[in-house]
C-alpha cells in the first residue's frame, strides 16, 4: 500500500480555510472550533477514501479549541502532519494523542502570541500608523491595513507549514523550557511596547487652578503636577484601566464608556479643558 502524502493543494486550501475563517461561527461555548473543523476538512478529505474513516477522523476535531489565532496556526499544522501519519497507519497516533496536544498547546501558544501580536506587533504598528495620520491623513489608516494584513498573511502561512513539517517535534520546543523563556521573554517586551506607546500617545492633564478673592490665579494643579511627577495623571490613568480588565475583567467597551462619562464631567466642572473654541 503506497504511502498517502498530503499535496500542497490541500494543505493550502486548509491553511486558506484557517486563515479566513477561524472564527467561524464563533460562541463561547465553541470558539474556535468550528474553524479548527473546516481547516480539518480538505486534508482527511483526501488522506481517507472511506465514510467510517473520514467521520472518524474529523470528530476529533469536534473538540473545543481556542488559542491567539495568528500563532495559533502552527498547532493546525502540526495536526496536519499527526493526521497524514495516522492515516498511514501510524498506531501511536489517534484521537487521545492529537486532542492531548492541541489541548496542550492551546495554552502556551495564546501566551506567546497575546504577548507578541497583541500586546507588542500591533501597537508597534498603530504607532507608527497614528504618528504617519497628522492632520487627518490618510497614510496612517492604509500603512496599517496593508503592513498588517502582509504580516498576519505570509507570518500565518509560515507557521502552518513549519508546524507540518516539524509535526511532533514541534512539541517539545513549544511547551518545554525553551518555549516558556520564550513566553516570559515575549511578556516583558509586550509589557516595555505597551508602556512606551503609552506614555507617546495617552496625555491627560488637568485644568484645575485656584484663585484667591480677587479671582487671581496663584495654583495651577497641572503645573504643580508636573515638577514633582510629570505624566502623573497619565499613568494613573492608564494603570486604572488596565486593573478594571485585568482584575476585574472589565470589557475594554465598558472601560471607554466609564473614560467618557469621567471626561464629560470633568468638563463640565472645569477640571479638564478640552480646549475647544466657539
């Protein structure tokens, strides 16, 4: 019986499958297993001539999934690579084992990609995007969309076919000791990332003065503020936010909705000045 090989149509119609839809019918209940699912499909589509096999193999991914989706992707090709040997008839490969590891990596992988993409890649991105969008230009806006949307795709499409080609020996590297000083690395740059982008593109000031009796000014808070420690208000403010998400995982709408009520009445007492002019 000749070996059953995987083409590099499947494998691209799987990763594609992946890529654009790995929040397909997302829930909370399933997240992103549908997703997981439909990437499955092509590849135990051609590895499995028969009926009873081809369910078989794909209940195994009826399992819940979820992990930082960029990332993310090299766990769909590692599986890939497990799901090619199992239909060789490799016996140390069945359900238990490919549900063992994807629920193994689930973890580790969404702490390196949160702290890589999200906490450091992306506001890397929206820095440089924002400094590129002043007065109103557009470059900003089209720098992001496409550096992104390249990023995400080509950096996406590596991992798959790496996590193919390593299959199992991806393991080790992924939850070992190697991966977890990956992990710790990775949150302290995201932690650096995030404090820098922070104190460049958040300022909050206030304009509270007091007057003596004849309505002359003789404090002003901010000036006061700012030669003891400047960015005060600043950093209490970004350190709110972030304790209300992180501690009392607080939506990020439900932080900016409070952040507006607080601005809005803040000016309306005069203790912020949005210094607008009618």
């Amino acid at each position: 019986m000749a070996e059953k090989k995987l083409s590099k149509k499947a494998l691209s119609t799987s990763f594609h499958h992946w890529y654009w839809g790995h929040l397909t019918c997302f829930s909370q209940e399933h997240m992103q297993t549908f997703g997981y699912l439909h990437a499955m499909l092509p590849l135990c589509q051609e590895l499995y001539d028969n009926e009873d096999d081809l369910a078989r193999s794909m209940n195994t991914y009826t399992a819940f999934f979820n992990t930082e989706p960029q990332l993310g992707t090299v766990i769909i090709g590692i599986t890939a690579g497990l799901e090619e040997a199992r239909a060789n008839g490799d016996e140390e490969v069945d359900d238990e084992t490919i549900n063992g590891l994807r629920a193994g990596l689930m973890g580790p992988i969404a702490g390196i990609g949160d702290s890589l993409v999200v906490g450091t890649v992306i506001p890397i991105l929206l820095g440089i995007a924002m400094g590129m969008s002043g007065g109103g230009s557009p470059l900003g806006a089209i720098f992001y969309i496409i550096v992104w949307n390249l990023f995400a795709y080509f950096g996406m499409r590596y991992l798959y076919f790496t996590g193919y080609n390593l299959g199992g020996k991806a393991v080790e590297f992924l939850v070992g000791n190697q991966g977890m000083a990956i992990r710790e690395a990775v949150s302290t740059l995201g932690g650096f990332v995030i404090g820098a982008v922070s104190a460049t593109w958040v300022s909050v000031t206030t304009s509270l003065a007091l007057k003596n009796s004849e309505g002359e000014t003789f404090l002003v808070l901010q000036d006061k503020l700012d030669e003891v420690f400047p960015g005060l208000l600043t950093a209490i403010t970004i350190i709110i936010c972030w304790y209300l998400m992180s501690k009392k995982k607080m939506s990020p709408i439900k932080v900016m909705l409070i952040l507006l009520v607080v601005a809005i009445v803040g000016c309306a007492i005069g203790v912020f000045n949005p210094g607008l002019s009618y």
